[in-house]
C-alpha cells in the first residue's frame, strides 16, 4: 500500500469516528488539517481551516502517528480545549 493510499485510509478512519482533523501531504511533509481558533495575535475572530505541519515526511510509521494525533487535536477540539 503506497503513502497515498495509507493517508487515505487513515481519513476514513477518522471521518467514520466523527473526528473532524484530516491528514495531508503536502510535498514530502505530513499536515494536520481542520477548523481552529485562530492563532493569538491574529487578525482573525473566528475559527477557520488552518493545518498544524508535523515536522515529518510520509511513511507507514509516521501516518499511524499523524492519525493518532489527529485524533488528540480532535477530542480537544471537541471540549473547547484546543489552545496553540
């Protein structure tokens, strides 16, 4: 299964958990993607599509990683806990 096929996977898993981050690769890095608050000193009032860069590049290893911390970004966005 090449790294395409994992993230997507990875992304069913999630959407079918109700979880609302996804991952992307962009490149040769891996992203979280999703609607966040806005960074502080941000012009912006309201949550918006932002990503959060993993720091690391797509491998079957490091999107198992990806998915699990979308799932921790997820339930803190779930309880309003989400804080850059």
């Amino acid at each position: 299964m090449d790294n395409q096929a994992r993230i997507k996977a990875s992304n069913g898993r999630l959407k079918n958990g109700g979880v609302r981050v996804r991952i992307q690769a962009i490149g040769s890095s891996l992203y979280l993607r999703a609607t966040l608050p806005p960074k502080p000193g941000s012009d912006k009032e309201t949550p918006y599509q932002q990503r959060i860069a993993l720091g690391t590049a797509p491998n079957p290893r490091t999107i198992k990683l990806a998915e699990s911390e979308a799932r921790k970004v997820g339930a803190l966005l779930e309880t309003n806990s989400f804080d850059w």
